[in-house]
C-alpha cells in the first residue's frame, strides 16, 4: 500500500513535528544540568548533617585565617547548589570584596556585620545576628566583620569566588607611617580591647622561631610564610581591625617595650632595627611586655 502526501500536508508536518523535537531537545538538556538536584543512593531518602559532627577544615588561603568551615552540601567549585558552613575561631575582617554569584547568608551563632562600597567602615556596616538572614547581590563591593565565636552558613550556585576590588590592599600601605610626636610617646595611654587583641594575635603569630623573618625591610604581604615583628603587628592589626594604624598604643606599647628591653638605645626604626638585631627570645619578650601593660590599663 502506498500512501502519498502532497506538498501541503509534508510543510504541516514539519511545521509540528519539528518545535516536538526542539521541546524534546531542550527538556533532556534541562534535566540533564538541573541544579540543585542531589543524587541519593539507592534506599537513602534523606542527607543529614549533625551540628555536633561536623568536621571543620582550615579555611582556603584566600580567605582570613581563623576561619573554619565545612560543607554541608555540594561543592563550592561546582556550577551547581552548595551549603557551606563557616566558624570564625578568631575575630574576622574580610577587606572589600565582590563574588560573581548571589551571596546567601544565615548567621547561625554570633555576630556578623557587613558594609557596602570600598570605603565603607565598621561604624557604617549594618549588623546580623542569630537567624537573621541576608542576600548580598553579585558583584556588590562590600567587607565583613566577623566576631570570634561566630558561625554563618552561604548557600549560593557555584563556583563561588572571592574577589578581592584591590590587591594591593593586601601590602603595605607604607604612606600610613606616620611620624611620632611628643603626645604620641606618651606612655599609659587609653587602650581598647582591639589593642589587647592586636597583640595577643601578633604573639601567636610569632609563636615559632622557625617562622620568624629576621631580616625585615617593612614590606609585609599577606601571603607570607615569615614574619618580622612589624609585619606581625601589620598582620594582627588589619586581622583584628580591618586596617594598620602605624601609631595605635598596641605598637606603640610594643616601642616602648623596645625601649625598656635595650636599655633606651637609639633606633631610627625601632621596630625594624629591633627585629633585625635580636635574638628571637626578645622579640617574644617585648611582645609579652607590652600585652601584660595593655592588660592592666584596657
């Protein structure tokens, strides 16, 4: 049996058939990059993550240290849904920044608080605490302040970036070297608990002779592996606060620690020639001394 089609009825034909096989197309393309979509093993219905299980990792290097996390779900360098959990085992300053995608984050415990624009300071951020919620836009430039203690969980569609606006922000800004003064050199000067912090970081940071930079120039990076006494403070103080002042009573007690260890020797740097000239012993010493004196006064 033949059957025969004329010209008419063969366009129709096409004319459906055709968006059939796009649409077809298309859905198998959509099922087969769907995201959010976990893959269970056979018999599971369910992934659970206790809180008192998790295993935290050391942050990547990108990030501040002091920082754990986790990851709930997924994987952050994957086009596709992840949960992450992060722990701030230390104060946290995250400089500005921008990330490509959509930021969800819920504040489990703690404190956080975030500012938008690059020049945006902590008085400015607006802060979050336990259950609240919050969605910061993709490459909106904005800083975090964490508190110790602190734990935020980011859902997000990866791959998740951190994007630093300026990494040169990341050396150090030398046109901050302020000179001293009369008043400056004052000793017994009110002090705040972000000094006592600044200095009790620096010292952990120079916990380890075997990491200690004996030969300082006052150029501080914070991918270093060592560390002279100056770029410790330099460290600690942008860790703790979010920047360096070169003048803060923190460094200015650690000078005045110099001071009293080396007899009142002349220094044209004292930070610098002290590191440069001592013994690793009194470099810790001059770091407890000056913790001890802004323990008393804070």
């Amino acid at each position: 049996m033949k059957f025969y089609f004329d010209i008419n009825q063969e366009k129709e034909m096409k004319r459906i058939i055709i968006p059939l096989i796009v649409l077809v197309m298309a859905m198998m393309g959509y099922a087969q990059t769907e995201r959010g979509v976990m893959n269970f093993p056979d018999g599971k219905v369910r992934h659970v993550v206790r809180a008192n299980e998790i295993d935290w990792k050391p942050c990547p290097p990108n990030l501040p240290s002091g920082c754990g996390m986790a990851i709930l779900e997924g994987y952050p360098k994957k086009e596709d849904l992840f949960t992450v959990r992060f722990i701030a085992n230390d104060k946290i300053f995250m400089p500005a920044h921008t990330h490509p995608k959509d930021e969800r984050v819920t504040i489990i415990e703690g404190k956080a608080a975030v500012g938008f624009g690059e020049n945006v300071t902590r008085e400015e951020a607006k802060e979050f605490g336990p259950g609240d919620y919050y969605v910061n836009a993709r490459n909106a430039v904005h800083k975090v302040w964490i508190e110790k203690g602190a734990v935020l969980q980011i859902t997000g569609i990866g791959p998740w970036e951190v994007r630093y606006v300026d990494q040169k922000k990341e050396k150090t800004d030398r046109s901050q070297f302020t000179q001293t003064s009369a008043e400056l050199e004052k000793r017994d000067q009110v002090v705040s608990e972000e000094d006592f912090q600044i200095l009790k970081r620096a010292k952990e940071i120079l916990s380890d002779e075997a990491v200690w930079d004996r030969n300082d120039d006052r150029n501080c990076e914070k991918t270093d592996q060592k560390w002279s006494l100056f770029c410790a403070l330099w460290k600690a103080s942008i860790e703790i606060t979010g920047e360096y002042q070169h003048r803060r009573v923190a460094l200015q007690e650690v000078r005045f620690a110099i001071e009293d260890v080396s007899g009142g020797k002349a220094y044209k740097h004292r930070l610098m020639d002290f590191n440069n000239t001592s013994p690793f012993s009194d470099i810790h010493k001059v770091l407890q001394i000056a913790l001890e004196r802004v323990e008393q006064i804070k």
